[in-house]
C-alpha cells in the first residue's frame, strides 16, 4: 500500500527537533547504558517479587536507545496503529496521483515528525507491546515465537532529568528501571494482554473518518495554540468512540499506576534517595514554561499525569483491602480489566470482580 505519510522524512525532523540531549563523554555515554541494562535486569527480579508476577525469560527485549531511535520505534508503532485509516481513505478516495501524494505524504509527516520530536525529549523509558505483530502477521515469526515487545530506555533523556533534577544517577536509574520493567512484565507475564490492547487500537481507528479526522485535527491544535481547546483525544467524539476511549482509559490506568506502586514499593528497599527523588520527580511532571504546558494540554499529557495518578490510587486502595494475591485477579482475563468509571470506585471493581 503507498503511504500517505513520509515516515522516513518524519522521523528525520523528529530527530532534528529533539536533538542529541545533553553533552556527555563517550566513556559517561557507555557507563550509562552499562548501568541502565544492569538495572533493567536487576529490576525483573524485584518486580516479580513485590508484584507476584512472573514473566517468562528471554522475553521482550531490553534496548538502550538515543532519542532518535526512540523516534524511530514510535514512528514504526504509529505507522502499524494507522494503518486502517490509511487503507481506508484508500478505498474510498483511490490512491493520490504522484505529486499530490508527495506533497501530502511530506505535509504529515511533518506533523508526525514535529509531534515525536516533542515528545522524544521527554520519555525516559517505553514499551512497545506491539513490536513483532507485523512480522506475526506476514507469518514470518511463527506461533513459536516468544517476542512479546521490546522495553526502550531513553538513555539521554535519563541523564537529562537525573541532571536537572540533581539526584543521584544510580538511584535514578534503577529507579526509572522499575517503572519501565514493570511494564514489561504486565505484558509478558500475562500473554493476552497485548493482543487485547491492539485489538482496542485497531477498534478505535476502525471509528475514524478519515478525512474528517485532519481538519478536527488542524482545528483542535489552533485552539489549542490560542490557550483554548483540549486534547487532540477529545476528536473522537461519537458514542462508539467514547465507550472505546474509556476501555482503554481504565486499562492504561491500571498498567500506568500499577507500574508506579511497583516503583514507590520497591524503591525504599533497594534506593537510599527514592523520596527525593519522587518529590522533585512530581514537581517536574507539572510541566515548565508556557508552551510546554500548551503542548502537554495539546497532546493530552495532563490525561496521562491523571492515568498515574488515578490508576496508582485505584491499584493502593485494592491492594490494602484484599492484598496483593486478590488483586491480581486483573490480570486474568480481559473481563476483570477496570472499567474508567471503576479506576475511580475501586471497590466497585472489587464487588464486581472479587
């Protein structure tokens, strides 16, 4: 199928908006990734411990990557994500002749370009659940395969924030590992987990007009930029939409605040400096600066600092009422996943689920 964005041209403007990072040694550079694969490793232990979770080895792989590269596996990860819109407007409108693909390939993506540029210089770690799904797809994984996504770790952001914040690089690398590791584990230790999500993906794009979506798009984004308007989520807008949103809302909560417990129980045991490094850590998630905020509101950061927190409530209060082993119960099947309304009423997930 042609494309209708120019991947390849969004990840190099991407790579150029969020540039090298910070300035460090070729020997600092190898300690970092050094320590942060050792952490990563370190952390799948105390994570099965504190969680009762077991992840099968050799799962998942762990990769230590610069911001580019991050751009590169979001790239891969929208191109996968938008791949029914685009087979859509296909059909419905035929392929674009050459010059007004290229032009219009080129135009999106420098908003896709623009959009991981931004971000590339935020994300500390990411795992990509749906890395593999399109070699499974063209059959050329087999059903043999244990590739069940891939853990990145942002080492110039990380020593970035560990500067900036003025904390301890060892602590806040392992600190950074269990959050990240946590992740990994809730996918690889509950093996439908992945397939339900993309199947939730692939549900909310099957919802999208697509030639309605650019101009909500466009629209959204001027608000935004004159310090109005919301997200560019709040697009979806259709009952079918809505009700698809909120199932993946309560799951991405669920997985974001558990991930978070993880780290703040872990932490103490294993990170002399971990109440430290959360409060400056917390101050830090507000955002700085007037286009920082703009572009967190824009892209619905602020939703995503609601998912931690409001997921981490969700996972404290269940945990405190039934213990660790009852709570558990969420992962096994997709029916016992909480429901956006539930993240907010724990207990209301208990009666239903317990």
């Amino acid at each position: 199928m042609t494309s209708m964005v120019d991947w390849d041209f969004a990840v190099n403007l991407g790579a150029k908006v969020a540039g090298d990072g910070p300035e460090v040694t070729a020997a600092d550079a190898a300690a970092a990734v050094t320590e942060l694969r050792a952490d990563a490793d370190r952390s799948t232990g105390l994570v099965r411990e504190f969680t009762g979770l077991v992840a099968q080895d050799n799962t998942a792989p762990v990769l230590v990557v610069d911001r580019r590269g991050w751009v590169q596996a979001n790239a891969d990860g929208f191109a996968r994500i938008l791949e029914p819109v685009v087979a859509r407007l296909t059909e419905k409108k035929g392929t674009p002749n050459g010059l007004s693909l290229a032009i219009g390939s080129r135009v999106t993506g420098a908003e896709v370009g623009l959009l991981l540029g931004f971000l590339g210089t935020k994300v500390l770690g990411q795992f990509d659940p749906f890395h593999g799904l399109a070699d499974e797809a063209d059959g050329t994984t087999g059903s043999g395969s244990t590739d069940t996504g891939r853990l990145l770790l942002v080492a110039p952001n990380i020593v970035h924030v560990e500067r900036e914040l003025g904390v301890d690089p060892t602590d806040f690398r392992l600190w950074v590992c269990l959050h990240e590791e946590t992740h990994r584990v809730q996918f690889t230790a509950v093996p439908w987990m992945r397939d339900h999500l993309y199947s939730e993906m692939i549900a909310l794009t099957g919802t999208v007009e697509p030639s309605r979506m650019m101009d909500d798009l466009v629209r959204r984004a001027s608000e935004a930029l004159r310090g109005g308007g919301g997200s560019l989520i709040d697009v979806m807008g259709t009952p079918e939409q809505k009700e698809i949103l909120d199932r993946i809302t309560g799951v991405m909560s669920l997985l974001e605040g558990h991930a978070d417990v993880v780290m703040d129980g872990v932490g103490p045991s294993v990170i002399p400096s971990v109440d430290r490094i959360r409060a400056r850590f917390n101050e830090r998630r507000k955002g700085v600066g007037t286009l920082d905020r703009i572009l967190r509101r824009l892209l619905g950061l602020d939703a995503k600092m609601a998912q931690y927190r409001d997921g981490a409530a969700f996972v404290r209060h269940v945990v405190d009422k039934v213990g660790m082993d009852d709570f558990n119960a969420v992962w096994a099947e997709p029916a016992h996943l909480p429901s956006k309304s539930e993240i907010g009423d724990p207990d209301a997930w208990i009666t239903r689920v317990l």
